[in-house]
C-alpha cells in the first residue's frame, strides 16, 4: 500500500531542463520501469517492448501538447510504465457524467452556494510537476518515505507525477489567491486491491484568512481558522451524505499543524472522508502572506463515490464498458450502480525467492504491466525464510474481468507472462 500521507489509498519546474517551466514540461522521459532496482537495464528494456501496449502518441495536459517522443527519452530514474502513461489526460473528473465528475461538480456546488462564489477552481493542472512542487513546497522531510521511488512515478530525478493535488497549494498562494479548490488525478505507486488503483483523483481546498477576520472573534488566528474549517467540512459531509454521525480524529500531516481527519459513520462503520489542517506558517510565509492564517483539506474522490454510487472496484472508474458508463447521469448524486453481472475470478499463485531490492509495488507494477486491469488483487500468501537466510513469498494473482468470462487459456498466457516478467524485472529466483 502507498505510504505517502493519507490513510486508504495522491508545472513542471526541473532544474535540468528550464524550458519545461512554461511549456508545462516538453521533455521527459517514461522508459524504464523499476530502473531504480533494475540491474540490466539495455535487456529489461528489450524485454519491456514486448508487453507494452500501444498508446496515443500526442497528450494535451493542462493545455499543453505533450509529444510520445518526448516522453521516451532514457533516464535512470524514470520508473513510469506505458500503462500509467497511458492514464494521463483522460481527466475523468472533468466528465460531467461520470461518478467522479459528478462528485466534483456536487462538492462545487456546495462551496459556490455556501462561499458565493468565492472559491475559484482548477481541475485542468498539469499532473507532471517537480520534486519541489510536490514536496518541498508543503514541507515533506527529506526522509519521507514518500518521496522513494517505490511510492512515487519518477520522470527524471526532479520531476514526478504528482502523487497528491497538495502539490499546487504554494504556487497558487503565491499567485495570490485566498480561497480556492484544486481537483485532478493523482499517482501512486502501489498494491493491487479492490480500492487501490495507481492513478486516482483527489480534490484540494484552501482558504486564506486576514487578521480582521479573527481579530474580531476573539480568538487567534489559529483557533479561528480550525474552528471555521471543521464547520465547513462538517457542512460539506452534510451535503454529500445527509445527517450523518461525524467525527475528528487528531492526525499529522507535514503541511499542517494542528492536522485532522474527519470519519463519517455511515453504512454501520466509520469512513475517513478526508484529511485537512491549519496550514503550517512557513508555507504561507514562501508564499508572502505572513500575517495570514489558512486552511486546507484534501480528499480522495474514489474513496467517497465508491461509497456513493455503490460502486465496488475502484477499476470500474476506467471502464468503457457502456454498461457502466450508461449508468450515471450529470447532477445526479444518488444513482446506485447495478452491477451488470459478476463474472468469475481466476487464482494463480507465484513463488519466488525474493532479494534485497524486492518491493511489493514494484511486483504489482509487474502484474499490472502484463494483465491491466484484468489484475483484480495480488495478494500475500505465504512467507517463510530458510535455515540459509533466504526468504521465499508467495503470492497469488486474482485475475477477473469485469466486463466477460477470461478463457484458461488467456489466464494461462497472463501468468506465464508474469512469470517471465518477475523474473526478468525483479531478479527474483522463482521456486
Ligand atoms: N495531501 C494529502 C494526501 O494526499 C491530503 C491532505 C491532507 C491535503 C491534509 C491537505 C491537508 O491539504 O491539509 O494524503
């Protein structure tokens, strides 16, 4: 599972390459997944040719064309597969008629009716953004385990696809806005499960506060900008779900200080909705705004419409499959998904012995390359180490489609290919 700040499940400014800076990153590299662990790097990328499918050649993002030349450019650190290149631009937040443009629009509509209007809205931000951006501006330590590149796509070694919409907070402040909400698809490297899925969405709010607005309460500005920030998030957890049970959990986040999560009891259990805080000082103060107070939420889209629309596979989200697609109308938040119809998964177990750099991620990176979204979990199954000290997993491979019947024989090729994959990428010895 993704380690980088948030509970379940994630511009351009490299210093190698300054022209990137306006032109939204021209040049950057999608090549070698696992470069970083991967010993063999000439045959690996012969090996990679075979299993890549193909994908669109030109992407426009944020505005911006982004040539498939420019993106295969060799680089040690670039750990992005086809497949995660193969999400970018597809902007399902921006689809009127899908769950999660539909969540997007509801919570719009919750700021525009309560806020008048205030807070302006980006959804459209390119998701390739510098070390600094998704880092180093909302003051992620330099040892946070987010930044490795087992969690996180690297592009070159000061360019990542942003793994959390946080990763705007600075610039826009900078820019001088006060209130603002910040929507797009995020990247993560992680597990394969039924809500993890290595691209989602997340939405960002924040509000900026002048001491004339706290100085008149009473209170300080900190206490103030809490208070006003539960009041809002409870109001919007109101919306989305009705008169539900809430509650605040005290947490830490390295862009906030005092942090929370807010939980929902909803459907007989507590839900993390979304994590938010006080904005730490220093973050404001880059940004010349010292005398201000803010806070700032984020929430991951998925997680609650999987819970709105009853929507059981954080992979559906993709789907093309009219079925699905047909089922949801613009405006309409309370449409519950039917599933179509349940077809059977597949189980296939894999043993190896693992090494030093193995990585969970980095196998599920593997499974996902060869078997796309037919991967439904990867899952650990065993785990013993020998009188030799070497440490044997295995693992085993639900494959389904959500869309028809898989044949043995397609089952069959996927797994020997994983097989083949595990072997050749991760230099793991199989059993
Ligand atoms: N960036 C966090 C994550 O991806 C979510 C988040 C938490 C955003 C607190 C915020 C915040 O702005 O204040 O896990």
């Amino acid at each position: 599972m993704a380690t980088a700040f948030s509970f379940a499940q994630t511009t351009l400014f490299s210093k190698t390459s300054p022209s990137l800076r306006t032109a939204c990153l021209r040049s950057f590299t999608f090549c070698l997944p696992f470069s970083s662990s991967s010993t063999d790097l000439s045959s690996d990328k012969l090996h990679n040719k075979k299993w890549r499918q193909p994908v669109a050649s030109v992407l426009e993002l944020g505005g911006v064309k982004i040539a498939k030349d420019d993106v295969l450019r060799d680089d040690p650190t670039n750990n992005v597969p086809d497949t995660i290149f193969a999400k970018l631009g597809l902007q399902l937040h921006r689809r009127d008629q899908h769950p999660l443009g539909i969540l997007k629009n509801a919570i719009y509509e919750y700021f525009d009716t309560n806020y008048s209007n205030q807070f302006d809205k980006f959804d459209n931000l390119c998701p390739i953004v510098s070390v600094k951006e998704n880092f180093d501006n909302v003051l992620v330590p330099a040892d946070h385990v987010s930044r490795s590149y087992n969690d996180t796509y690297y592009i070159d070694s000061q360019t990542v696809l942003r793994c959390h919409t946080s990763a705007h907070q600075a610039e826009i402040l900078r820019r001088g806005q006060t209130h603002f909400l910040v929507t797009g698809d995020v990247y993560r490297r992680d597990s394969i499960d039924s809500t993890h899925y290595p691209v989602f969405h997340q939405m960002e709010g924040v509000r900026v506060f002048s001491p004339q607005d706290w100085e008149a309460s009473g209170t300080d500005g900190t206490s103030y900008a809490a208070g006003d920030l539960k009041k809002c998030l409870e109001g919007l957890a109101r919306h989305l779900f009705g008169s539900v049970e809430m509650r605040w959990v005290d947490t830490y986040f390295p862009f906030t200080n005092p942090s929370f999560e807010l939980e929902i009891f909803f459907q007989e259990k507590w839900l993390e909705v979304l994590g938010c805080g006080v904005t730490e000082q220093e973050i404001l103060r880059r940004s010349g705004k010292t005398d201000n107070v803010a806070w700032a939420f984020g929430l991951g889209l998925e997680r609650l419409a999987m819970v709105l629309f009853d929507i059981p596979d954080i992979r559906l989200f993709w789907s093309t499959d009219e079925r699905f697609t047909s089922q949801f109308l613009s405006g309409q938040l309370g449409i519950k998904f039917k599933p179509f119809s349940k077809y059977p998964p597949c189980y296939k177990d894999v043993s190896f012995w693992i090494n030093e750099s193995f990585t969970e991620n980095n196998l599920c990176e593997v499974v996902r390359e060869v078997a796309g979204d037919l991967a439904e979990e990867v899952q650990l199954i065993d785990n013993f180490t020998n009188k030799k000290g070497m440490t044997s997993h295995c693992y085993r491979i639900a494959y389904r489609s959500m869309e028809r019947s898989l044949t043995d024989d397609e089952i069959n090729k996927l797994q020997w290919n994983v097989r083949e994959l595990v072997q050749s990428k991760l230099n793991v010895v199989l059993r």
